[in-house]
C-alpha cells in the first residue's frame, strides 16, 4: 500500500482546467460572435451611405437634364399633354368633334358656307363661324342649328365686302 495516492489536489487540478477550457471557449466564441456583428453592422453602414452618395448623384443629375429643358419645350409638353386630356375627356365623355362637324355639314343651306368650326369643350359650346347670301339664308340656317341641336345663339352678324352676311352662332355640343 505504499503506492495509493489520497491525496485530492491532482483530481481538483484536472478539473478546474476542464472548468477554464469550457470558459476559454465560450469565452472565444461569444467575442467572436461579438466582432463579427459589429463588422456586418458596420458593412451596412459603409453600404448606406455609398447608396446615399449614388441617390444625391442621380438627383443631381435629373436637375441638371431639367434645367436644360427650355421654356418652349416645357410649353410644348404641356400642351401636349393637355390634348392628350382633352382627347380623353372626349372618349369618356363620347362626344366626338368631328361628329359634330358632321352634323353641321349636313344641315347647311344651299346659300350658307362654315367659314370656322370651334369645339370647345370646357363650356360645352360649338362655335360657328358661317358666310350666308342673304338674310333669308342666314335665318334659314338658325332655324335648322336649332332644330337639330336644341339652341342657338346668335352672337354678332355684318355684311362683308363681298355683300354677304357673315354671322356668327354658338350651340351646345349635345352628345
């Protein structure tokens, strides 16, 4: 029995190594994590703002293809676009202008020429501009404006250089 160990400080050597590996690792671990969160966080941020840098750089550059649009290019482009509204209020509205003028055509008297035709659709109104031989003619083709649209006004009459009667009328765009 010369051989038996008892004493315990070797057992409790071993163990408290095992006890500071297990907390060395989780140690490692738990910065490791730590580090690689900070650096995705600063990735990110690095990312942000070169995509800020991106945006104020395509933003400067729309202001600049904007101001070299002149006055008469920008007036051009409304008033395109506000033919494209009116064409638009036309199809919903159904109300088609060369139908209109189609009308007309067919009820002019024999003695009386449209001289102008103007369809304006924010009073709903068509204004007719027509060249007549007399007086007769001329009262003739009111009756039939109004015959076939409801009403007409007479807005001013004169007699040309000519000797013809020119006149002008105003009915309503009926659909």
């Amino acid at each position: 029995m010369a051989n038996i160990n008892l004493s315990q400080s070797v057992r409790e050597e071993k163990s408290s190594q095992q006890k500071r590996g297990i907390i060395d690792k989780g140690t490692s671990i738990s910065l490791t994590i730590l580090i690689l969160t900070f650096l995705v966080f600063g990735g990110i941020k690095m990312y942000n703002i070169i995509l800020g840098n991106k945006i104020a750089g395509a933003d400067k550059q729309i202001d600049a293809q904007l101001a070299e649009i002149n006055d008469s290019d920008a007036n051009r482009i409304v008033d395109f676009q506000s033919r494209l509204d009116q064409i638009k209020s036309n199809i919903n509205s159904k109300r088609n202008p060369n139908e209109m003028l189609d009308k007309v055509g067919r009820i002019m008297v024999q003695g009386a020429y449209l001289e102008s035709y103007n369809y304006g659709e924010s009073d709903s109104q068509i204004s007719l501009n027509i060249v007549a031989n007399g007086f007769e003619d001329m009262a003739k083709q009111i009756l039939n404006l109004k015959n076939e649209f409801g009403d007409a006004d007479l807005i001013s009459n004169s007699r040309g250089d000519n000797g013809k009667i020119e006149f002008e009328v105003e009915v309503p765009a009926v659909k």
